[in-house]
C-alpha cells in the first residue's frame, strides 16, 4: 500500500491501487471477484478512496470464533462455532437445487453420532470440492431445526487440520458489497493499519482529549478493529451497543468533523456578495394592507427577520419551519415582494405541480392589481404557453417566476435572479438548489421553507450552517383536528360517515398509497377505491380521482371542480400532502395509515381543519400491526404537536426523511445517533468552535481525515 505522509498528524495522502488479495493468504475466488482494479472499485463503492477511508471503515458487528462448542452442546437461535468431520456431501434437487453435507463428530450420551445438516442454496464449484467426505471442517452460523434435525443455513467454514488454532480475537464484520468478501475486506483493513502509524495519529490536539476523557484515537481504532480477546460481558456489551469508550471517541470525532464542515460552508458563504435587497416598502405594504387577516407575531418576528437578511450583502441562506398551516406562503410572499421592489427577480419553486400551482394562485389572488406579472412554468405547460413564459422570465418582465423543478432547466434564464424560495426543502437534492441559485448573477438570497419541523438534535447537527427562522404560534381560526384510528373491518361504518357529512354540504378527502394493483403490496388502490366510492355512494356525491400520473390539465379540472363542491369526496394519493387549501373539506380518510411515515400523516391529516366545521381524520390500519406501525399510529393519534411528531418520526425513521433522503448534500452521520448521543453533539458543536479559533491547523487536519476532498458535501 502507498505509504502516507508521517509526522504527528495524520496523513491523507494515498491511494488504494495497489490494494489486491495478494499470495496464498486470498482465495482462488477471491482473485477471480476481485483481481487489481476490480477490488479497488468495489472499495469506491464503498466510499472507501484512500487508505484514511479504511482506517474509518469500522465493523458492524463482531462473531465470536475463538471457541468451538461440540457438536452435542450447540443451541437453537444462536451463531456458534463448531467443527466435525464431513461424512456426505450430495447435491439435491427438490424443492430446490441445493448443496447438503452431513457434519459429525462424537457420540452422544446414548452412543448415537452426532450430526449437523449444512445447507447451501446458491454454491459454487469450488465450495462443493472443498466439502468432501473425509475432509475437517470448522463452521460458523445460527443452529436452527430442520426437517432432518439441526442445521445451519449458509454457514461460514474453513477446511481445518485436526487441532488447528483457534483466533485469539473477535472476528469484525465489515459493511460491504457484492463479491467482497469479509476475509478480504479483513486482510485489505489489517494491512492498511499495518502499514503506517501517521494513519490513526492524532488530529485533535492534547488538551482536547484530556478534556474530554477521549481515549487516544489510535487506542480506540485498534480496539474497534481487532478487539482483544476474553472481554468481560459488561465489555463487549458495550461494544455491541456503541457505547464503548473507543465508540464515543470515533462519534466525538465524526461529529466534530460534521461541525468543522458546516461551520466552514457558513464562512465561506459569509465572504461571497449578494445583491443588497432594501425595497421600498410600497407592495409590502400593499399586501398587508389587502389580505383579510392580520399577521401572528411569530409571521411579524420572522418577516422582520429575513427582511433584514435581504438588506445585507451577504447571501441569506434562512430555513423557515413552521407546522401544517402556520402561514409560511405569506411571509415567503414578502419576501419576494421586497426583492422586486429592489429590481430583482424571484424563484419560487415547489416539489410537486400541485403545490406549484396552490402558490401561484395564492400570489395570482394576493397580488392582483398591483405591478407585478407573474409567470408560470412546470413541465406539463403546452409548448406555446411555456414558450411566453420562458420569453417573459428571460425579458425580466415576469419579476417573480412560480414552478416545479422546470424551474432548473438549462433554458430558463434568471438574468436578474435576487431570491430563490425553495418550498417543501427537504424533497429537493442539494444539486437542483444549487443549480437555481446559480442562475442568478452573482449570489442570490435562499429562503428554503419546511411544514416538517426539525428537531433540535438534526438542527444542531445538520443545519448548523444555516439561519432557522420558526413560525411557532398557527393563525386564529384554525381549528383542531380530531384523530380516530378505525379498523379495516370498521370500513362501511366510515363510508357511512363520510355520506352523511357530504350530505351536509362537507367534502373529504380518501387518501391512498398506490394507484394501481401491486401483487407484493396488496393495498387498497386510488383507482379500485374509486370505483368502489362511486358504487357505494351514488351519484348524488360526486366522488372524484386525483393521482400524480394524471396529465396536468386533468389534475388542474379535478381540484377546480373540487374546490368548487362539485365534488364530495376526493380520492386521491400522497399528491395531496402538501399545499391544497379547501377550508370546506374536514374529513379525512387514510387508508392502510399503518404503512405511512408519520411526517406524512401529519401533513396529510393538516390538509382539514381549515374551515369553520370540526374537523375528524380517519386512520385505517389493517392487522395484524407491526411494532413500528403500532408505534406511529400511537404517536399520530395522541399528538397534534409537529415537533413532538418530528422528533418521534426521527427516532423511528431516522434522519434521512428530514434531510432529503440522501439528497442533502451532508453526509449522513455513520457511527453518532441523533438520539442517544445528545450530550456528545453538544460537546463536538463546543469543541469545533474551540478547535477553530485556538488551532485551525488541528480543524484542517481533522477535516482531511474526516472529509478527504468531500468538502464540496456540505449544505448548500
């Protein structure tokens, strides 16, 4: 392996091209999965690039071999290691192709011999050579009941002399991909850490460790790789759960590294130039003075907020959060407002055609008559429309432009782009942000809103670059949505319900997860529960379908007729999520609410209670439940709070619903947990300041290791 710088700083140099199962120590099928740069791509895949990449490429798991249990004392439901003799070795064709060998070794009690069944659904050549009659071999796996008495599944083995040593140490197991198997991940690891010390030196310096009662972060590497052997129960039960002193080391170090980064973009950002939005306040002040509603404090603290960012030079990059219903849209639309008061155009763009389109009506009605033409584009507009769309954006007569993703197209031009408003943030890549933003001559202003609150652990790690304003108070004349959980056999009384209220003049919506047939997933479908509605309810309630494969103009004229009460009952799926506003509907229905996020139905659920009526929704579940779906349906119907349901959706989902799924441009934490590693966040978050302004070169350093040319994947 190439060596790596050496001083007491960890190097980053170096490359893994010479990392290859080299000499007897790899398999004939490891060299033929993996000869030269074949294993160095599987590594990429991995994320692995550098030898440093290796050193941080810490276990999943560990398997004791360093015993061997007799044939006669292995337990049911448990990995154990155990060894024998083959004695038969057939291939079988029924119910399937499959490999079985017979192991024994001994007698029992009574004198019977005693054996175990190995069983091999997917083999090769090779395996069933090396598993002859005669042949010693030592095997690893979970012992369960077979049709044949005991068996293992796919056990690991190794062909063995009699009396062959036994390892000293826990056996890692490594993240991996296809056709890297762990003996050469194991190798390929143990030699990296062989090859040179400055590869686990310290980055932080020596007055941080001793603070922070860390172990040295050589120490805690070797430990986490090689164990050593005969740890204590309390010990390798720490392991297992990553609660291990060497664990907190590599946590605290991966959550300074994050810190460093986003502290780093935030400076970065700081030194760039943006246009200095002042306005004039005449359409701000023309707004505020037409709409029938008078604003919150908390839409006034955040209006006065990012109207001060606007008037600075440097880029705003602010994420508003408020719940479902809080009034996000009107402080986003005085924004935009002060930016074409100021001569410059604004972007206003939206995940889905829908919610798109919700905005530019809203706007449309908001700013009628006053001197501000709008333009909209979405990928669905007919080529003539869309043409005088993209000459008005590209002319600067349309000052505030309100789209999709269309909006990132290479053939919009922005030239005069202030502000990009980026709705439902978290469902956009990093990337497509990026690529609006960068339309605009110079560095516009960023203002991402979210309805999905964020949790204070996610916020402190993963925005910590950005300025978060939180609409914190909802708007007088919101009403409460009671919650029901209804099962599945319950249905026709809830149909019935549904028929009563429509008949009142009330409208519901029926929510869906699938719009057609699936044979893995059998769930109630939009287009099956439509036909059913129209059966069950007549045709005096007009049952409509609304569904994301709908051509726009058909999705446009059923919520215009729904808004209009031509229609009592909207069957549609998730396309409704965010942004529709109907106040007369307050009925919601979610079938098979079991198998939604709970961010999902939470925003779901805010679609009602927007009008004068009680509002009720409806959660269907099918049994039986699983532990998580109990979990979430409990969760959704005991709180109404959204940041009490973001926080439990973190804790059962995980970050990736909040951060885009992968598309934030952060990489996802790989060893700290939000949850359980609070207090270690905190500290990380202290000790990156600390590092920054008493030894930057320690930051530089520790990034190198952490990041290695990645820095481009901080929040943008």
């Amino acid at each position: 392996m190439a060596k790596a710088k050496s001083g007491k700083r960890a190097s980053t140099e170096g490359t893994l091209a010479d990392l290859v199962p080299a000499g007897p120590s790899a398999s004939a099928a490891e060299k033929s999965k993996a000869p030269g740069r074949g294993l160095h791509d599987q590594l990429v895949k991995l994320g692995i690039a550098r030898d440093q990449d290796l050193v941080l490429h810490l276990p999943l798991r560990y398997e004791d071999h360093t015993r061997v249990v007799p044939l006669s004392a292995l337990a049911l439901g448990v990995e154990q290691q155990t060894e024998g003799t083959i004695v038969s070795t057939d291939v079988q064709f029924r119910p399937r192709r499959q490999l079985v060998c017979m192991l024994e070794e001994g007698a029992d009690e009574r004198g019977a011999r005693v054996q175990l069944v190995l069983r091999f659904f997917h083999f090769y050549p090779n395996q069933q050579k090396a598993l002859t009659r005669g042949r010693r071999v030592r095997v690893y796996g979970e012992v369960r009941e077979g049709h044949f008495g005991r068996e293992i599944v796919h056990p690991q083995f190794k062909v063995i002399d009699e009396g062959a040593p036994l390892p000293d140490r826990l056996t890692p197991v490594y993240p991996t991909t296809a056709g890297l198997g762990q003996e050469t991940l194991r190798k390929v690891v143990a030699r990296t850490l062989a090859s040179d010390p400055a590869l686990t030196g310290e980055t932080l310096p020596d007055w941080l460790v001793a603070r922070e009662h860390l172990w040295k972060f050589s120490d805690a590497v070797r430990f986490l790789h090689t164990p050593p052997p005969r740890l204590n129960p309390l010990t390798r039960r720490a392991l297992d759960e990553r609660t291990h002193p060497a664990w907190t080391r590599l946590k605290f170090d991966e959550l300074i590294a994050q810190q460093l980064s986003l502290k780093a973009h935030r400076k970065t950002r700081a030194a760039r130039h943006a246009p200095v939005l002042t306005g004039t306040g005449a359409l701000t002040g023309a707004l505020l003075a037409r709409i029938p509603f008078k604003l919150t404090r908390a839409q006034q603290k955040v209006w006065r907020e990012i109207s001060h960012d606007l008037k600075r030079a440097t880029p705003m990059q602010r994420l508003l959060q408020g719940d479902v219903g809080s009034g996000k849209t009107i402080v986003a639309a005085l924004a935009a407002l002060q930016a074409i008061e100021s001569g410059r155009q604004v972007a206003f763009m939206a995940p889905t055609e829908i919610l798109a389109e919700q905005h530019y009506r809203k706007l449309t009605q908001w700013l009628e008559g006053l001197p501000v033409n709008i333009a909209w584009l979405t990928g669905g507009l007919p080529a003539k429309e869309r043409r005088k769309s993209l000459e008005a954006i590209a002319s600067g007569d349309a000052m505030l432009a309100v789209g999709t993703h269309a909006l990132f197209e290479d053939e919009v031009e922005l030239p005069r782009l202030g502000l990009a408003i980026v709705d439902e943030q978290h469902r956009f890549g990093v990337a497509q942000r990026l690529k609006l933003r960068g339309k605009a001559m110079g560095e516009a202003h960023q203002l991402m809103m979210s309805a999905t609150p964020i949790p204070r652990t996610l916020a402190m790690t993963f925005y910590a670059d950005l300025d978060v304003s939180v609409l914190d108070e909802m708007p007088p004349g919101r009403q409460p949505v009671k919650t029901h959980l209804v099962n599945n056999k319950r249905r026709a009384e809830l149909v019935d319900r549904v028929r009563k209220a429509c008949a009142e003049g009330r409208q519901a919506y029926w929510v869906c997860p699938l719009i057609e047939e699936s044979e893995k997933l059998e769930l109630q479908t939009a287009v099956a529960l439509h036909a059913e509605l129209e059966a069950t309810l007549g045709p005096k309630i007009g049952v409509g379908l609304l569904h994301g494969r709908m051509k726009p103009g058909a999705k446009a004229k059923v919520m215009a007729d729904f808004v209009a009460r031509k229609i009592g009952v909207l069957v549609a799926t998730t396309v409704i999520e965010v942004g529709v506003d109907v106040p007369n509907a307050s009925l919601m229905a979610i079938e098979h609410a079991e198998r939604f996020g709970l961010a999902q139905l939470h925003q779901l659920r805010g679609r009602v209670g927007r009008g004068a009526d009680e509002s009720v929704c409806f959660l269907l579940f099918e049994e039986p439940l699983t532990d998580t779906a109990k979990a979430r349906l409990k969760v959704i119907y005991e709180s109404s709070d959204g940041f009490e349901i973001a926080r439990a959706d973190l804790l059962i989902r995980g970050p990736g619903e909040f951060l885009g799924a992968r598309q934030s441009g952060v990489p996802l934490l790989r060893f700290a947990d939000l949850d359980k590693d609070v207090a270690l966040i905190e500290k990380a978050r202290d000790a990156a300041d600390a590092l920054l302004q008493k030894e930057p070169a320690a930051a530089d350093a520790h990034l190198a290791r952490w990041l290695g040319g990645r820095e481009e994947f901080v929040k943008a």
